[in-house]
C-alpha cells in the first residue's frame, strides 16, 4: 500500500491540552496561541492544531523519518476556508450578480492537485507561462475560467490561448499589435485587455513592486503619451473589452494596492465615456495581498481588503463591471509547512546549530533575502510532539554546502536536538513547490492532509519525492557522451 493513501487515526484528545498553550514557545512567537483567523470572519480557527496533529501523524505513519528527512504538508481544510473567505468578502460588498472571476495566481504553487482542489472550491487559474497553462489544464481548470497574464508571450502562446478561448491581457504596444493580426486571421472566444501600470509607487520589497515607475509590466500610464495611447487602443479595437493592472505584492501597503485599482478603474470610466458605450465591461484588479509570516493570524484578510476597495472605488462593485482577481500567496501561504528532520545538532562559537535537510532548495527566497522574506520555525521531538522546554538561541541550517544556507538565524526556540523535526511555517506558496536544485538535492515529496472519519488525520500524495535516477535524467543522463564526442 502506498504510505501516502493508508489512513492515520491519531488521537484526538492526545496531546490535545498541549497544543494551543505551547505553540508560542516551539514556533518562537510571542503571544501566539495557535490560531489562525478566517479570512472572511475574522474569527479564530485551530489551523495551529490541525498542523501539530499532521506533524505528529506524518511521522508515526513514516512520511517522514531517517530515509526520507523532508516533506511537504498542505492543510486541506484550510485551503478550502481560504477559498471560501475569498468568495465571501467580495460577494459581500459586490452587488447582486456582479460576475466575479477569481483566478489563482498559479506561480504561487505550481501543483497539478492544488490547482484542482481549488477549481473544485470555485477557483480559476492565472497563468504566465505554457508550463503553467499546461498545469491548469491538467488539472481541469476550463479556459472560461483561465487568464493568461505575462510580460513576455510568444505568437504561439498567444496563438494557443485564442484558439482555447482563454483570457489575455496584452502587456505592451507590441503584443496587442500581435494580438491584432491574430483576431483578423481567425475569430476567438477570448477576452481581450490589456494591463496598464498605475505607477502608484512599490512596497517595502523592491523586486516584488509591480506598480513602480520603471515597473517592466504593462503601458505606463504616467509616461507622456502614454494614457492617450490607451484610450486610443480601446477605441479603435471593439474588442478590447477588458483593462488589468496589478499593484500589489507582499510588502506592499493596502492603501497603495487600492490607489491602483482606483486609478485603473477611473481609466476605464474615461474609455467608456469617450466610447460612448460599455466597451470595458471587466476590470482584472489582480492580486497580491500581503501575507503576515510573524504569527498564524492571516492578517490583512480579503473581508478587509475587499471592504477598504468598497469603499474607496465603490463604483466598482455596482454591477456594472465584471471582476477578475488574482491572488495567490494569500491563498496557500498559511496552510504549508515544509518538515525537516535534525540530521546533526552541533555548536559553533557558543551558537547551537541544528543542520536539517531544508535550505535553499526548498526556501530560496528566505536563505537568499533573509530580511525581507523570514519564516517562522516550529520544534517538535522526535515524534513528532511540539517541543517544550526553555527557549536556546540557535541557528537552524539546510544542507547546502554553503555557510550562507540558513532558515533562521540566532533564533531563540526549544534546542532542536538530533532526530527532532523542524516545521518552517508559512510555505504553502513560493516554497517547496519551487526546487532550487542546489548540491542536486531531490525535491520532496508533498502530502495534503485532512481529517478522517474516526478524528485522525489520512494523507493524500501531491507531489513524489524525486529519485536519484530522476535527478540523473534531468541532468543530461542520456547524454553522458555528447561533449566528449565533439
């Protein structure tokens, strides 16, 4: 029987009193209790509980252990409230039957059953790659419910999404020149917009800024000329019917995220209006919500996102555009964790040091930009029980062979010791799903995890870990003698 398909029935009063009251001491927070929030409600969930369960079960069910020393875990429930709390804030502040499309963001964990997951929860799928796009279709996304967004599509992308009937928003004078000798050779199905930079200013994470002056996405609408230009494109094309732009990304404030979307939809009242007609009937706002990676609160929630949108571009929610969003950290950030096991616990300089087998190839981001990208670190023994106990400045270390390759620095937890398992929380997106195949260290495998009938928790396979033979393919193994043959 595959391990990943048996059932693991796990107490649930084991350990039960345990888990809320020592999550402030084994993730390093001060003050958190465990919970999350719901998204849509703000009330508290027990995701924090629900993660301690899957860490112990994932170790006695033997997904993790000394043959195989790194996973992935996706929280099932909790994306599906996520789902849900999106769905809800903005069919609360949207008039009735107002056509909303929200798409996942799908660079933000490129997995074939996440993507069908959500699509089973009501969620699209935005694309910015043929690799993504084959994801989505893989996974049963249908093209009505897809958006091809990227700043750097070949005629034969552009091609393929016509003939689908996908969605695109144009990047550039370009494209849409492009786009145009497509729609005069064969008649599509496709939305067509085009993405405009609102030039509002960026976050705290400069390479994340989408909405800057020199930001390489989309027509900048301060450039001279630039807007004119716009206007003009709407005019002379009748079937550009939507207007996308993106200003948010994590970092970045919610006042300036809904000063974008303000000054895009103001262009698209001014299109109208000199149309003379309701040429743009959709407005894409994009995504990018920041994510809280301090605690298990998810705060700013999409309720008060949504909200702070209402009441500052109320005329978006009038009925009279459709809408597109495209979120997708925010989505899934909160209901991963990557486990690692403690290989060797060791000190150096009076620092403890727990060497795990998570580092840069599973947290590129975090290792690489440490100040702007830290992640939270959860203790458990080895069972895989929260660890109590006083709290040891340490570091915890990858395998990496670099000095640099460190998921946290002088961090103060409960001394992870050999055979102990470290949970680096928030990594649902941009995380284990995106392999940086540093000393060709293998991806893990990945497992969703759910509750059973019995109040345990069972285990779905996501991704399998690689093989060695696989590492060895993907690294020009067939062709071991080219070189040497020229």
């Amino acid at each position: 029987m595959n391990r990943a398909s048996q059932y693991v029935r796990t107490s649930a009063r084991a350990g039960r009193g345990c888990l809320a009251g020592c999550m402030a001491a084994h993730t390093g927070d001060t003050g958190s209790t465990g919970e999350t929030t719901d998204a849509a409600t703000d009330a508290p969930t027990d995701g924090g509980a629900r993660r301690d369960e899957a860490v112990r079960a994932a170790v006695e069910q033997g997904l993790v252990g000394p043959a195989t020393p790194i996973i992935g875990l996706l929280d099932v429930t909790g994306i599906r409230a996520a789902a849900a709390a999106l769905h809800a804030a903005f069919d609360a502040v949207a008039a009735p039957g107002t056509p909303v499309l929200h798409a996942f963001a799908v660079k933000a964990t490129p997995l074939v059953p996440v993507l069908r997951l959500l699509h089973k929860e009501g969620i699209g799928a935005e694309v910015a790659s043929p690799g993504e796009l084959a994801l989505a279709r893989a996974a049963g996304v249908p093209p009505s419910r897809t958006v091809l967004d990227s700043p750097a599509k070949t005629p034969a992308e552009l091609r393929e999404a016509l003939a689908l009937g996908i969605a695109v928003n144009a990047d550039n004078p370009q494209e849409l020149a492009r786009i145009d000798a497509l729609v005069q050779s064969a008649a599509t199905r496709s939305p067509l917009g085009l993405r405009v930079n609102p030039q509002v200013g960026g976050g705290s994470i400069e390479a994340l800024s989408t909405a800057t002056a020199t930001s390489k996405f989309g027509v900048a609408l301060r450039d001279e000329g630039a807007r004119e230009w716009v206007v003009r494109a709407y005019l002379d094309r009748p079937w550009l019917t939507r207007l996308h732009a993106h200003s948010g990304s994590q970092g970045m404030p919610l006042e300036l995220m809904a000063r974008g979307v303000a000054e895009t939809y103001g262009l698209a009242e001014e299109i109208n209006a000199r149309a003379g007609r309701r040429q743009i009937d959709t407005i894409d706002i994009g995504g990018g919500l920041p994510v809280n990676f301090t605690a298990d609160a998810q705060t700013p929630t999409f309720g008060e996102y949504a909200r702070l949108l209402a009441s500052s571009v109320p005329g978006l929610f009038d009925g009279r555009y459709g809408l597109v969003t495209e979120f997708g950290r925010s989505l899934l950030a909160k209901h991963g964790v990557v486990l690692a096991r403690v290989e060797y616990a060791k000190t150096a300089g009076g620092r403890a040091i727990a060497v795990t087998h998570a580092g840069v190839q599973v947290a590129a981001r975090t290792v690489y930009a440490p100040a702007s990208w830290p992640l939270r670190v959860g203790a458990y023994d080895a069972k895989g029980r929260p660890k109590a106990g006083p709290d040891v400045v340490q570091d915890v270390a990858g395998p990496a062979c670099f000095a640099g390759d460190l998921l946290a620095e002088g961090r103060s937890l409960p001394l992870l010791e050999q055979g102990d398992y470290a949970a680096v929380l928030d990594t649902g997106a941009y995380y284990f799903a995106h392999h940086y195949a540093y000393n060709s260290l293998a991806r893990p495998g990945i497992y969703g995890f759910g509750p059973d009938a019995e109040g345990g928790v069972r285990f779905a396979t996501v991704r399998t870990p690689q093989t060695l033979e696989e590492i060895v393919a993907e690294s020009g193994g067939r062709h071991a003698e080219g070189l040497a043959g020229l």
